[in-house]
C-alpha cells in the first residue's frame, strides 16, 4: 500500500514539462495485447487457477496514465471529461461483442460466478452515484474515473469470455487496431538455449 501511495505521488508531483506519457490507446492495446499473450501460452480455463490471468491493473493503470496526461495539458476538466466518453465508447464496443450473462453461465461452471457480476458492474450496475455533488475539477475526475472503472470491469468480463471460449479477440471485437502493437523483447541468451 505504501508503495502504490508513493508511485501515485511521484505521478501526480511531476512537473508540467515532465517526460511524454504513453497515449491511453497504445497502452491499452499493450494491455490487452499482454493479455492475448498470457492466454496463448497458458492455454483456456480448464483449471480455477486460469482466472489469474483476468486482471483490472493493466486497462486501470493506462486510465491513470491518461488522467495525468490531461492534468498536464491546459483543460484538464475538458480533458477529463473527453477521456471519460472515450473510455466509455470503448466499453461499449467491448461489451457488444460479448454473450449474454445466462449463456455464460450455462456454459461455463468456472465463470458462472464471476462474468454476470463483471457484465453487471461494467454497465453501471452500481450503489449509486459515486461523484454526486461533487464540484469540478473533483466532478471532472471523479466521473472520468468511473468510467475507467466501467472500462476496467468490461475487459475483465471480456477476458473471462475469452478464456472460456465464448469472446473473440479484441482486434476481431474492435478493441484494438492491431493484435500486436509491439514486438516482444527477446531476453538476453534465450535464442542460444533453444
């Protein structure tokens, strides 16, 4: 805890004409991307343990990332707020291409649990409005990080989806333009050992 409340600090205490921040689009094509990658090599949810693999840190952290990137910029709430439909659309397009909960739930005893509740939280089903009364600039970011949080659990349910079989892959869904937006680093010696 400590450690992230650092991180967050050193984020939110950069100066303006701090380094460039990776774009939100490239960073979530890298997350889902990493994601596609994890999924290949450790194959389908046969086991529990395969639903390791779903995990919000990623599409989260490149929400962070955008936020910032619009704190430095000259409107942040503007910023903010263009972020927050963007994000929005983006959880649109990905739950379009997902199935409904019941047939999840028929057809996958290990994601029965966990996809309606992921289908559900990504659409908004929530306690309620989080940013009610809030004034700007607290309004701006706090609904620009509620649909970072709707973006976050729609993946979520679109990873579980895939793992089980019933997805297609991002790039076939619209997520991403491209299935890989980088080429994997090949660790130093790995070529001489094969």
């Amino acid at each position: 805890m400590r450690a992230a409340a650092l991180i967050a600090l050193a984020l939110f205490a950069a100066p303006a004409g701090a380094g460039a921040l990776e774009g939100f689009d490239t960073c979530f094509a890298r997350a889902i991307a990493h994601f596609e990658m994890e999924a290949a090599r450790l194959g389908t949810a046969g086991l529990v343990e395969d639903f390791e693999l779903v995990t919000r840190d990623r599409v989260h952290h490149c929400g962070s990332l955008a936020i910032v990137a619009c704190d430095r910029g000259p409107e942040p709430q503007a910023c903010q707020r263009r972020l927050a439909a963007a994000q929005l659309a983006l959880r649109d397009r990905v739950l379009a291409g997902l199935p409904a909960p019941e047939d999840v739930t028929a057809a996958a005893p290990f994601g029965a649990a966990l996809y309606p509740r992921l289908w559900a939280v990504a659409r908004g089903a929530s306690a309620g409005d989080d940013c009610a009364g809030a004034e700007d600039p607290v309004a701006a970011w706090c609904e620009t990080h509620e649909a970072r949080l709707q973006l976050t659990e729609a993946v979520a349910a679109w990873q579980v989806a895939r793992l089980i079989g019933m997805a297609a892959p991002a790039v076939a869904l619209g997520s991403v333009d491209s299935a890989m937006p980088f080429e994997p680093v090949p660790r130093p010696g790995r070529e001489e050992d094969e």
